[in-house]
C-alpha cells in the first residue's frame, strides 16, 4: 500500500501491510527496516506480528528511490543517498497512517532493527502518548535531553557484543528511570549487533527468538 509522507524523501511511501483474519479492530505494530529498506526478512517479522494478533505495516525507505532493490548490499548503497531525518518523517508519517487504519484499534506499538531500532527511539520522543509502546533493537538511543518527552513503554534490546550502540545504553536506561517511563532493558549474551536477523550469519536463534517473544507479550500488555 502506499500513503501520503508530506516533509518525507518524496512525498508519498510504500509499505508492506498485514493484518490477522477477521475484521478487527487491531493492536498496531510498525516495523522498521535495517539500513537497507524493505528486505523478505523485515516482511518475515511484519508476519510475525500479525500471527500474534497485529495489524502490522513494515514501510520501504527506499521507495522514493525506486523501492528494495531485490539484495541487501544494493539497498545499503541506496539508503545512504537518502535524507536520513527525511526516512525518520516517512517512518513517523507511516505511524500516523497504521494508527488511524480502519483495522486498527488505536493504539499503536512499534519495532525496528540497526537503523530501525533509532527509529523507533525517535518516535518515541516525537510522538509521546500517541505510541503505546515500543522496542527498539541495538539502535541510536534518544539524547538524554528528549526522554521526558517519552510517554510509550519502552523494551530495549541490546547486543553483548556491540561497542558503538552500547555506548549509550546505560545513560539512556538511567534517564527512562529518572524520568519515570514504563521500562525494561535487556542484553543478549553471546550475541553481536544484528542478532534477530535470521538471514545473516550473526544471527542467534536461541536469543533472537527470546527477545521475540518479549516483544510480543510487551505489546500486548501495553496495546490491549
């Protein structure tokens, strides 16, 4: 499907919709891609979610530039050409729109990996109360200074092994404290930036499919 994405990389943006059987209304779950647009396995985890009772929308940054170009070494060269605040604004308008969709119920949860787990920390500080809950996976944490702006239920994932990212893990689970927000932060032993990515060689079955299931039962709590 497609929506409109005004501030955006073009305009108007692509996504990937799925929803369970029957009429709904839903929970909502956004899905936000790595650094190298909509790939099988992003629209694998927007399945996922809808199995477990979501209206699920995983959106293409790379639309603008002709959509998910069929691998991901191609798709990493074609993000980088694009307006990164403009990807953040074609996610938030993508949030907006899944929120709003006729299946939904109104509350609205959010996931995404690497780029898409800053994402997601992103629409947390931009959308307080508007999103429900959210997950990011080893992505940017928000600046200490935009946290009280998070109204969500925050589930942080984390790599053991994962220098850049978790330079700002402590800091930021420091500042979801201080500020009072609804909060767990877990680090995966044994696993590298990536982990959940079940088509590359880092992923790690047994944690990757543990924080899968914290997601889940984390959404329902914070959407029903």
């Amino acid at each position: 499907m497609t929506y409109d994405s005004p501030g955006g990389n073009s305009g108007k943006m692509r996504g990937y919709l799925v929803h369970p059987a029957g009429a709904g209304p839903f929970p909502a779950v956004l899905v936000v891609h790595e650094n190298r647009g909509l790939n099988p396995h992003i629209e694998d985890v927007a399945r996922r979610a809808a199995l477990d009772g979501f209206i699920a929308l995983a959106p293409d940054a790379l639309y603008p530039l002709g959509g998910y170009p069929g691998n991901d070494d191609d798709g990493k060269v074609m993000q980088k050409k694009l307006d990164r605040g403009k990807i953040s604004v074609d996610m938030l308008n993508g949030a907006k729109w899944l929120k709003g969709h006729s299946l939904s119920n109104g509350k609205l949860a959010a996931t995404g990996f690497c780029f898409g787990g800053g994402v997601i920390n992103y629409l947390a500080v931009k959308m307080g109360s508007d999103l429900s809950a959210g997950a990011p996976y080893y992505g940017k944490v928000a600046k200490t200074e935009d946290v009280p702006n998070i109204k969500a239920a925050m589930q942080v994932h984390f790599a053991e092994d994962d220098k850049r990212i978790n330079k700002g893990r402590d800091g930021y689970a420091a500042a979801l404290k201080a500020n009072n927000v609804t909060h767990e932060i877990h680090t995966y032993p044994g696993t590298r930036h990536g982990f959940h990515n079940n088509s590359t060689k880092r992923y790690n079955e047994e944690q990757a499919k543990l924080a899968w299931s914290r997601t889940m039962a984390w959404f329902k709590k914070h959407t029903a």
